[in-house]
C-alpha cells in the first residue's frame, strides 16, 4: 500500500516518520530515555498464548478482556491482527472497541487501515470517531470526524478537557531480575487513574494540567484524586499542529507504608515528562456552541480546541511487591510515583512507567450528536491544586 504525501505528512507529523538517517548515525543517538535497549524482562503474565486469547473472549469484565487481548498482541505481533478482528466483532464494551482500534494501529501500523477503515461508519459514533483519527495518522490522509459542531460550557477553569487513554509498560525490579507488564488501557485507568488532560485556549502552547482520578477508591465510593501541572514549550507545524515538550514537578505526598492513604505520608518530588502531536481546530472548521464569555473567545480563536493528541509519556514509581504477592494482584493504591532520587521514596522506587496515550475531542455525554469540550469537570486549577467543585465560574 503506498502512501501519499500531504503538507501535513512532509511537515513530519503524520504517517509513519523515521529517525533522519542523515542527521543520527550514532547507534548512541538510538538509546531511548524510556524504552529499553532490549528485552531482557521476564513476563509479568505468566498465562500462556492460548490461555491470553480465550481470556480476551470469555472473561467477565471488559477490563480483563482487553488486558488479555493486550497482552497477547504484545506477544504475538502481526499475528495478533486477526484476533484483534475478531475481538472488534464480538466485544460490546465501547472503550474497550476504541482501545482495540488503537492497538491495532500500533500493532501492525500500516495494515491496520483496512480495519479501521471497515470501522470508520460504526454504529457507535465513539468507536467511529476513533476509527478516522487513527485512519488520519495511519495514512496522512485526513478524514472528516463522525461530529460537526462542539459545545463549551461557561463552567469549570478550563476551555477543554480530554480524556486520555494510556498504554504502556511497567519495569519492575525484583530479586530474581526485572519485569515487565504489559498495561492496557483500562487496567491503567483502575491502577494508576484515569487522565484527564485540560487546556485553556490562551495558554495551550505553555500550560497543561492533568488530573489522575482513581473511581470509587474510598470506602465511601469518592475518587482519589491527583492534580499535575505541566509547563513547557511548544512548536507550530503547518495544518494546526502543536509539538509540546511539558515537564511537571511537583511535592507530592508519598506513603512509606506503600499503600496510598495508609500512614503518614511525606512530600516528595515527582517529576513527569511528556511529549505530544497535538492537532488542533481551525477557525470555522465546527460550528461551537455555548453562550458566554468562554464560548465567544472560542469561536474568535484561531485554534479553538484540540482535536486530538498522541505523545509519550514516562516517569518513576514504587511498587509494593509484598501487597502484590498477598492480594494476588496489582491493586489500587500498590503503585505510588516516586523518585529515585528522594531520601524516603528513594530507596523504594523500583519500577518506571512508560509508554503512549492518545485523546481527541468526542461526544462525553453519551448523547452521539456533537463534541462536548469540557462537559467533564477537572477537579483542580491551572496551579495544580484541588477544587472538588465542579461549577467554577468560566476563567476570563
């Protein structure tokens, strides 16, 4: 299958880019700061192939399901593409539909487009939605979204809010050598959070905030909850394309006990970095509705909103191998983002987190008809701190 070149492609932004064999020759310039050199890790998932593929089918939860599936098609490469098929045909859960769209992509890349392709006029206007962004990076050809218009509400501190959902890997060191687990989307969401990335139209090319919200993590069924501001630097490409380089560092309370919430916790540094392609609306592009200061200085803007975001991510973490080996599995609260370097978490910091995320603006009500920008309230300000309320008057 040939690809063909639109500006946005020769810019380097979309399709598949290569390293310049021009500029890096050094093999030095190929070691990542996040990846490994090689896979010398044993599996945390012991399941074998066969047992992955039926746990993809007939588990109960669709968290298991696509955990299983994840896990399968990191194993099996290529070969995972017809039981990524097959999985789209059968499964009923929609994130999990979206997440298998995705995997797909990074499974196979290029021949991922007849799948996505067969998808891109889904019933369900998310899995549909999902299928055309992935087909606009696949081939650099941009296809038109399932919505025609967006809706900002005046309420909140943030122009936009988009959820976000990660993939990625887990190095764990242990006595008998490090491991390495393979974390789906809805697994990261349950263990580590689910993100929320906002964004006030005056300051994306410098400020990002990101919420981490575990559901249901108290007994009293609230969240936990975790605000992280980002800043950085960012570079324009042509097509509305945003490049940003964010670094957030912050005093965060870690547990020495090694379950969050239980003892007394002591400030520690984290640091998270963050690199993302962001495409962003052109003026006129979707009708925007909403009434208000907020939605006026959108439908003014020249970049209004994002329409979707890929990037990478990658920090450090302590997980509590002793929890994992009593409960029998990784828990909420057995994972704490640490830094290696601190006197207290330091000496507990045993594993680093690594890995891809993807967002785009979408339909967040449930109701299928257009993009709802913020509907979804962060539950902290652009500083980073928490506000549980969630009717915050619209920032001027």
């Amino acid at each position: 299958m040939s690809i063909q070149h639109t500006p946005a492609e020769k810019s380097g932004i979309t399709s598949y880019v290569p390293p310049n064999q021009a500029r890096y020759n050094d093999p030095a310039e190929y070691i990542d700061f996040a990846r490994p050199i090689a896979e010398n890790y044993l599996p945390f998932d012991s399941r074998s192939n066969g047992d992955l593929e039926e746990a993809a089918f007939g588990l109960e939860t669709a968290l298991e399901r696509e955990r299983a599936l994840w896990e399968f098609a990191d194993r099996s490469s290529a070969q995972a593409l017809p039981v990524i098929e097959r999985f789209l045909s059968r499964e009923t859960d929609s994130m999990a539909r979206q997440g298998a769209l995705w995997l797909a992509l990074k499974t196979v890349g290029a021949e991922a487009v007849p799948l996505l392709e067969a998808h891109r006029d889904a019933e369900d206007p998310e899995v549909a939605d999902w299928a055309r962004v992935l087909l606009t990076d696949a081939t650099g050809q941009a296809e038109s979204r399932v919505y025609t218009s967006a809706l900002v509400e005046e309420s909140g501190h943030f122009d936009q809010t988009v959820p976000l959902i990660l993939s990625g890997n887990v190095i764990v060191d242990q006595p008998d050598g490090p491991v390495r687990a393979v974390v789906s989307p809805q697994w990261f969401d349950s263990l580590m959070g689910r993100v929320l990335a906002s964004t006030n139209v005056n300051t994306i090319r410098t400020d990002l905030t990101i919420e981490k919200r575990i559901a249901g993590f108290h007994e009293d069924g609230s969240p936990y909850l975790e605000i992280y501001p980002f800043r950085g630097t960012s570079v324009s490409y042509a097509g509305n394309h945003l490049e940003h380089t964010y670094l957030s560092e912050t005093l965060r309370p870690y547990f020495p006990s090694g379950i969050v919430e239980e003892g007394e916790p002591v400030n520690v540094p984290i640091a998270l970095n963050r690199i993302a392609m962001t495409s962003l609306a052109k003026q006129g592009e979707f009708d925007i509705g909403g009434t208000g200061v907020r939605a006026d200085r959108l439908r003014a803007a020249e970049a209004p909103f994002v329409k979707s975001v890929r990037g990478r991510y990658f920090g450090w973490a302590a997980v509590n191998l002793e929890a994992v080996l009593e409960a029998g599995e990784v828990r909420a609260g057995h994972i704490q983002l640490a830094n290696p370097t601190d006197p207290v978490a330091g000496e507990r910091t045993n594993a680093r987190l690594y890995g891809t995320f993807r967002g785009k603006a979408g339909d967040y009500t449930g109701a299928g008809r257009q993009m709802t920008l913020n509907s979804e309230k962060c539950h902290g300000r652009p500083d980073g701190s928490i506000d549980v309320l969630t009717d915050a008057e619209a920032q001027a």
